[in-house]
C-alpha cells in the first residue's frame, strides 16, 4: 500500500501534463518593422501588453514573406502552401492586366474552401478558433468562418475595415 502512495503524486503529474494544451496566438501584422515594437528597441511606440506577451511566448524572429504583397502571404501562412501552388500571388482582386505584353498568372479572388488551413488542424485537435481582423482572402462564402474559425470578428473581403464599420464606430465615439 505504501508503493502505491508513492507512485500517486506521479500519476497525478503524469495525468496532469498529458492532459495540458499550449495556446496558440499567432499575430500577423502588415508592414511592421523589426524594431517597431518596444520589446524589440522601439523608443517611439509603446506596447507594452505585447511586451509583457513577448515575455511568455515563443517568438518566431527569422523568417521571409512567401509574398510581396498581403493575400499571397495570407494564403501560404493558412495553408503551409507557397502562395503559386495555392493560385494566390497577387493581392485580391489583384491587377490581373490582359492586354500586356507579359502576362502574368490569372490569380484566384479567394482561398478555396478545399485548402486545408491551420483553423481547421487546430479544430481537429480540439482548439477553439478565433479570427480577428485583416482577411482579404476572399468574399461572402469564403470568409474565415467558411475556412475552419469559429468566430470571426472583423475579416472580410476587404483589406481594411469598412465603410459600415468606420461609421459605426465613429457614431459610438470608440474610434
């Protein structure tokens, strides 16, 4: 009886650890310099919440933009895929010119729903999903909601808010 006692407190520890999730925040932010955040030198912008985040995270510093431009880089962030294998490579609607001399690829305006994204591998590993600002992957039928997020607050088809929104919140003081 008395191994047995022993041997509790590291099935406690064991149950305890297999049963623990990590969270998941991924923050993606459009033209945002290497310095421009205070934890990382900045003097002139003060984050002190993303400070004090920065501080019990695992930060991803070394990397490159699969694109030049956002939905490219959206797409291939979503999807693990480069952004020409996903049929994104220029912001959408994007300029596709036919009447050029060199032509470019004729891009999709939107991230098929067939694509697999990390929205839906964290679901099928049992996380939420939460989605909140810049989409610009595409238009009603292709929002995040349709692409695995359970909750989308803010992505749409545009690449800023809209009108609607801007008004909104000008009419309730909060911009």
């Amino acid at each position: 009886m008395s191994k047995l006692f022993r041997l509790l407190p590291l099935l406690v520890l064991f149950i305890s650890c297999a049963e623990k999730k990590e969270n998941f925040v991924f923050i993606l932010v459009d033209d945002l310099g290497w310095s421009d955040l205070g934890y990382m030198g900045s003097t002139f912008y003060e984050t002190p919440n993303i400070d004090l985040l920065s501080q019990e995270s695992i930060q991803f510093s070394n990397a490159y933009a699969s694109g030049s431009v956002c939905s490219p880089s959206r797409a291939a962030i979503m999807t693990g895929r480069h952004p020409a294998r996903v049929g994104i490579t220029d912001w959408i609607p994007g300029n596709d010119k036919r009447n050029e001399k060199l032509l470019g690829p004729q891009d999709l305006d939107q991230l098929p729903l067939s694509e697999k994204t990390l929205a839906e591998a964290f679901k099928a590993a049992n996380y939420s999903t939460f989605y909140a600002g810049k989409w610009h992957l595409g238009d009603q039928g292709y929002f995040p909601e349709d692409q695995g997020f359970e909750i989308n607050k803010g992505g749409h088809k545009a690449g800023s808010p809209s009108r609607r929104i801007l008004f909104t919140l000008q009419k309730s003081k909060t911009f």
